[in-house]
C-alpha cells in the first residue's frame, strides 16, 4: 500500500474490523477488497430489494465462483473468516432497523470523507444480480437511479459537468445516508402468515386427536 492509501486508513478502527481488514489484504487474490469496499458490498446485500443468497454473495468476497468455500488451507480459518463477514452483515442489518446505518468509510488527515471506494464496492454488489434492484416503488426506484449517479461520479464515467460532479462528491456522504434508508425500507418482505381461523365447537381438534374441538381442547 503506497504513501497516499496509507493516509486513508480509518482512525481508531475497532480490533474486529482491524483483523477482517487485515484477513482481507492477505487474501490470495489479485485486487483484494478494502475494508471500506467490504462495507459497501455488504451493505448492497442487506438493502437490494430482492433477497441475495449467500451462495450469491459471499464467494466473490475472496475471488470464488457460486457456492466456493474461502481459499484457506484450515477449513477452521475459512469458517472463522465466514463467520466474521456474515458477522458484519447482521451488523449492518441491526443498523439500519434501528435508523441508524453506520458505514465503515476511509477518512483523510483533513477529515474528508472518502466514499469512493465504500461505493465501489456496493457497485460490484449490485452487478452480481442487477434484476434484483427492479422496484414498482417510485422513492425507490428513484434511490436506485441516484445511486447510480453517485457510482458514475466515483468510477469517472459521470455526463455531469465538473462543477455539478464537484457538487455531488461534496454531498455524496449525506446522500447516501438518505437513499439508504429509502432503498432499505423497500426491500421485499415475506408476507405475514395469516391468523388461524376461529375452530369451531364440532369442529376436529386441531390438536390431530380425531375428538371434536368441544371434547378435547376445547373442554379445557
């Protein structure tokens, strides 16, 4: 890592996230995820609108294809390394319920935020099932396209002028804390299960006895 990544290492970065961060960079792969693009991939994860299997997922973390378990020679490691990322998805997840996503950015010594990188990662995130961000939900659809403005900018591929790409870059931390949490709260959700229907006196116990409800339960 050269003199200038160097400076935008996070400050005070709690020991878990110093070790994944460490696990990450040792990985035997090419381009190995920054913590900070790990944040965001997993954080694509818990907000796309449609379920992400982790057998989608969790494989090109460490360069695998679908269902490929971590190139770790202690099956022990591989399943520790799992664990911590699966970790810090629930993590994330808690976060958002609660209204309060924390993203894990690189910060410069000026204290810039670099948010570059944490969304180059939700990028790769979302090609991995780009069907999966379709919404009929029009605030969400509409997060889903300024996101991809902001990952334009970030990758410098942006139509926008430099002064409206400068406007976005400055805004970009506060952005994506709102269309965050809009497109986490139009995620699909299972449908709740519909209450029991009210059993009937003659009706057969529902507790598989073949007595009628009024002579078994029901008499209790």
């Amino acid at each position: 890592m050269g003199a200038p990544e160097q400076e935008l290492r996070l400050l005070k970065l709690p020991s878990r996230f110093r070790r994944l961060d460490e696990i990450l960079a040792d990985l035997p792969v090419d381009e190995p995820m920054l913590l900070t693009e790990l944040d965001g991939y997993l954080t694509a994860v818990v907000v796309c609108p449609a379920p992400m299997a982790p057998a989608l997922w969790l494989p090109p973390i460490w360069g695998g294809a679908y269902g490929e378990t971590p190139p770790f020679d202690d099956p022990i490691d591989a399943t520790l390394f799992g664990d911590m990322v699966v970790a810090r998805q629930s993590e994330i997840e808690r976060d958002f319920a609660r209204g309060r996503p924390k993203p894990i950015y690189d910060v410069e010594r000026n204290g810039d935020i670099v948010w570059e990188d944490w969304i180059g990662g939700f990028a790769m995130a979302m090609d991995l099932a780009p069907e999966g961000w379709a919404s009929s939900d029009e605030a969400v659809a509409d997060a889903f396209v300024q996101m991809r403005t902001l990952i334009d900018v970030a990758f410098d591929r942006s139509d926008l002028t430099s002064a409206e790409i400068n406007a976005v870059s400055d805004e970009a931390p506060v952005m994506l804390a709102r269309l965050l949490m809009t497109l986490y709260g139009g995620r699909a959700r299972p449908e709740a299960a519909s209450a029991p229907g009210k059993i009937g006196r003659n009706d057969p116990c529902s507790c598989g006895s073949g007595k009628k409800h009024k002579r078994c339960c029901g008499a209790s």
